[in-house]
C-alpha cells in the first residue's frame, strides 16, 4: 500500500425540507403501501425537493457544510468535480453554477457521469488531481434531484427516489510521516456500457430531443428492468468490496465501517455478507432517504460522521453501483 495522496478533510449534505413517506403514495394515486415497500426496499421515507431546491442549490448547502468543517474558504478550491445524473440545464455544467453560487473565482469546475457510483468517481477523480500535483484542494459533490426524472405513474420505480447532496473537501496528505496516516487508501472503478438499457432515460439527449411525442409518452424519464439491476448490483459490489480491500492489501478485519450506496436494504444485506461484515459494521440510512443516486454515499458518509459512528483513524469502505453500469469502491482512513 502507497502513501495516500489525499484525505478528506470535511463533509456535509443538504436535503430538502419536504418529507414524503410511503403513505403519502396514495394521495397521487399510486396503488401500494407502506408495508409493501418497506417489504421489499427498506425504504420508509425520502426527502423530495420543492420548487426553490434546485441541485445546485442543495450542492450549495452541503459544500459550504464540508468547507466549514475542512476550515477551507472559497479562494482555496482548485477544483470542483460534481456527480450528478439531474443537472440543472444541459449546457452549462451545474458544477460551474455551484462555483459561482460559491464564489470560487480561482477553481476549475465540471461534471462528471456514473449515477449512483459518481461520488466514488468523483473522489477518484479529486485524489487523482491532488496526486499529480494540478490541486491541493478540491471539493466533491454528488446531487440529485431524483424527482425530476422520475415517472410519478410507475409504482416499479417512484417508491425508489429522493433527492438530496453530499460533498467533501479533499486535500493533499502532509509531507509528516505517519505510520497511520488519514488519507484514501485505495480506490476502484469499473463500467459496462452492454448493460445500459437495463437503467436509463430513452428520451430527452441530443440522440432523441425533447418534443411534444416525448413529453406525451414520457420517455425522458427513468425506466429500470428491476429484476436483472438488483442482479448485477448485488454482482458488482460484491466485485468492487474484494478488489478495494485487495488494493488496499486489507481484509474485512480491518474495515471498521462500511457505507454501501443506499438503493435497497437487499442489495445492503448481501453486500455486507460477501464482505464478510456483520450488519452491525454497515451504516444504513435508505429508510429515511431512498436512493438519491450519486448523493447516496457521500450523504451516508456525512451522517456517520456527524454521529460518531465513524472515529478519527477508523478504516472505512465505500461502494456503490449505478446505471451505465458503473460501480466503484473506495477504502479510507478517517
């Protein structure tokens, strides 16, 4: 295992203030209960954005949350990579929206993405501008606003989303040696573009604009094969768990905590157990958000560090999946 290059240095996450639970389903016409989900995601509630949130907005928060508790002002950003799957506008890119909403005149800003895995990629992509010297801070994010896309008819995939953000502060590991330095230990990505159809919107790109036949059928929003996603979902974390823990040269012993991208209490559970972790080392909160794609790991991260679950020098593994397919994993030493 190399020195890391990089650690993260603070997070934070903003959600909106509107809470939707399972019940409310049936005042949209929605035929399903909570027990019903709950049943087969684990999901009880998820934050769904007004008409003032926007993902740039809900970016905002948290980042200024993570700049706060790295002690990191707008002029010390070198970069921002944002993850989104529901930018703002198609041109420009919502991270250069964020940048200015934050006042980081001296920063490069862009999008990247992987869906629900972005915010690994995004972490990827920090660490790698910190290790060649292009950056000493960067500042990651993933945001979504799920509720934009998704198809408020389909009972298959509504029940599913939230929105929210997550970010952190990366910054370049100090030249003191440690024997345990904080820092990101080793990181893992993969894609399968064959797979794409399985999880996506039809509609509404360069390919196939936006026109009055694809707003009437809404092909522009989400369509999900349920079955066949769980099933590499559950193929590919378990891939991307063995190859960060074998990178990192660790084990599951050493793994204080794992924070698993939060889509489904199944797809946890098997996660966990082919990671060799007891539940009771995995943090879960897809009860309380849903899945809010590439925002789910970094706000599950945020939270197991506001509330302790997670210590200075803890060994933490992060991992997720998400629609292209991509998947990717991350260990990291708080």
């Amino acid at each position: 295992m190399t020195r890391p290059h990089a650690y993260f240095a603070g997070t934070g996450r903003g959600v909106p203030a509107k809470i939707m639970t399972n019940d409310d389903f049936a005042a949209i016409g929605i035929e399903t209960n909570d027990e019903w989900i709950v049943s087969r995601t684990g999901i009880r509630q998820r934050y769904i954005a007004g008409p003032n949130d926007s993902t740039c907005s809900m970016a905002a928060t948290a980042a200024r949350q993570a700049m706060k508790r790295a002690g990191v002002v707008e002029g010390e950003l070198d970069a921002i990579v944002l993850s989104t799957a529901t930018a703002d506008r198609l041109l420009p890119a919502t991270a250069v929206d964020l940048q200015a909403e934050l006042g980081a005149s001296r920063s490069a800003a862009f999008d990247i993405g992987a869906a629900c895995a972005g915010f690994i990629f995004a972490a990827s992509v920090g660490e790698g501008l910190i290790a060649t010297g292009n950056a000493e801070t960067v500042l990651i994010v993933g945001s979504e606003r799920m509720s934009s896309i998704i198809d408020w008819k389909d009972r298959s995939t509504c029940v599913l989303f939230g929105d929210g953000a997550g970010a952190a502060v990366l910054k370049r590991v100090p030249a003191k040696r440690s024997l345990k330095p904080a820092g990101i230990l080793s990181t893992y990505m993969r894609s399968d573009g064959t797979l794409a159809d399985l999880l996506y919107r039809p509609a509404g790109g360069a390919a196939i604009p936006f026109s009055e036949a694809v707003l009437a059928d809404r092909s522009y929003l989400v369509r999900m094969a349920g079955r066949e996603v769980f099933k590499h979902a559950v193929r590919s974390m378990a891939d991307a768990t063995d190859r960060a823990l074998d990178i990192a040269k660790l084990t599951p012993h050493d793994i204080d905590l794992l924070i698993p991208h939060q889509a489904n209490i199944r797809i946890i559970e098997a996660t966990a157990k082919h990671a060799n972790l007891s539940m009771d080392k995995v943090y879960v909160n897809v009860d309380r958000y849903g899945n809010t794609s590439s925002a789910s790991v970094a706000i599950a991260l945020d939270e197991a560090i506001e509330c302790g679950r997670l210590q200075p020098g803890q060994t933490v593994m992060l991992v997720a999946f998400g629609a292209g397919f991509t998947w990717a994993s991350m260990v990291l030493r708080v």
